[in-house]
C-alpha cells in the first residue's frame, strides 16, 4: 500500500498531465477564499449585455453598468457554510446559488463541489452525486473548484472496488469520474477545452484533519 504523501505527490503530477489545476488548502474557508478569488479574477461570462462590446451612444453604454453579477454555484453547503461563502462572495459583488441551478444553465462562473475520492494512478475524481443541483454544478460552470480531501485518495480504480458496488447500488445513483476539464476532438483532432463543460477544474487538496464535508 503505498503512503499517502506518495499517493499526493502521484496524483497532482497526473492531475496537472490532464491540465487540471491542483492547490492545497488547509480548510474549508481557505477552499472559500480561493474559490472567491478565482471567479472574480476571471473574465466574465461570455453571455454580455447586447451592445457590450460594441461603441454606443452615452445612453447605450450604460448597458454595460448593468450586466449581473458574477456568479459561484454551490449546491449542497449546509447553512453554516453557505453563510461563511455567502459572506465572502458579498465582499468581491458576486452572487452565490446553493439551489435553482437550472434557472442559470447559461452564465455561471465557478462551481463549487466536493469529491468522495481520487485515483493517483490517472488524477481521477471519484463523485457520488445524487442530487440534480451538484451534477449541474459540475457541467455548466466555466470553471468547477472541486474540494477533494487526502483520506480520500487511492492508488487505482480497483481499490475502489467496495466503495463503488456501494453506491451502484443505491437508487437514484450519479457516480461521475472527472479526469481534468472538459475536452473534446473536432475531425481534424484538434482539441479544444471547454465545449462539453467547465474550461478549468481546479481540485483543492485538504488534509485530513480538515476535511468533514460541510454538507447536507
């Protein structure tokens, strides 16, 4: 069995292979912070103000003044989180979702999720998501920040074996496997990120004396 400092090392080097972006954070309001940061540097949506990006008139450009805000979704945060989160977001003007994900399948900046477990062997996250919200989160965010604590990180798929059988047999089940972001291959084989899901995935390493996930 191999030591979990190995297994980290093992994991962000295979992780970053598939372009994935891996930091370590201490806890969960470190994961807060980054995650604010990252979704206020960023460009905003794609999805601007008719006119934004053209010259208009005095009156036309104050289109531009009302664009909406940035936007972290974070599914599943039980209140004492999603407060702390909501608080930071207030800070940098960006709005948080913990539900209605479907009313904004267009224009959400970063996804907030948390990975039951991660494979080394392939810099691989393991996600058991019943919920529709947390599955949304994962797809329609320009960028998904996915929290994966290091109690969770194995050497391959197979020694998942019993984790896995148990939650293919719950119903309803959603059990994802998110290797980097998202990529895909036009008939010329030129790749391009983003077309199918987030263009980044960033995954946020916690240890494990940090890492009960604040979670309904």
């Amino acid at each position: 069995m191999q030591d979990k400092q190995d297994l980290t090392k093992l994991f962000e080097k295979q992780a970053r292979k598939v372009s994935a972006v891996v930091e370590r954070v201490a806890d969960f309001q470190e994961a807060f912070v980054y995650t604010a940061d990252l979704c206020s540097d960023k460009q905003a949506c794609e999805l601007l103000a008719p006119g934004c990006e053209a010259a208009l008139s005095e009156k036309g450009q104050n289109l531009c003044s009302h664009k909406p805000p940035k936007i972290i979704a974070a599914p599943g945060l039980d209140g004492q989180a999603a407060d702390k989160l909501n608080r930071i977001c207030r800070q940098k003007g960006i709005k948080l979702l913990t539900k209605g994900l479907r009313g904004y399948l267009a224009g959400i900046d970063a996804g907030f999720t948390f990975a039951d477990y991660g494979i080394a062997e392939t810099g691989t996250l393991v996600m058991n998501a019943g919920s529709e919200e947390i599955r949304l989160a994962t797809m329609i965010s320009e960028i998904h920040v996915a929290v994966l604590p290091v109690t969770g990180l194995v050497a391959t798929a197979a020694d998942l074996e019993d984790e896995l059988e148990s939650m293919f047999g719950k119903t309803p089940n959603y059990t994802a496997f998110i290797t980097g972001a998202s990529r895909s291959g036009d008939i010329e084989q030129v790749l391009a990120l983003g077309v199918h899901g987030p263009l980044e995935l960033h995954i946020l390493l916690m240890e494990s004396n940090s890492c009960k996930t604040p979670v309904i």
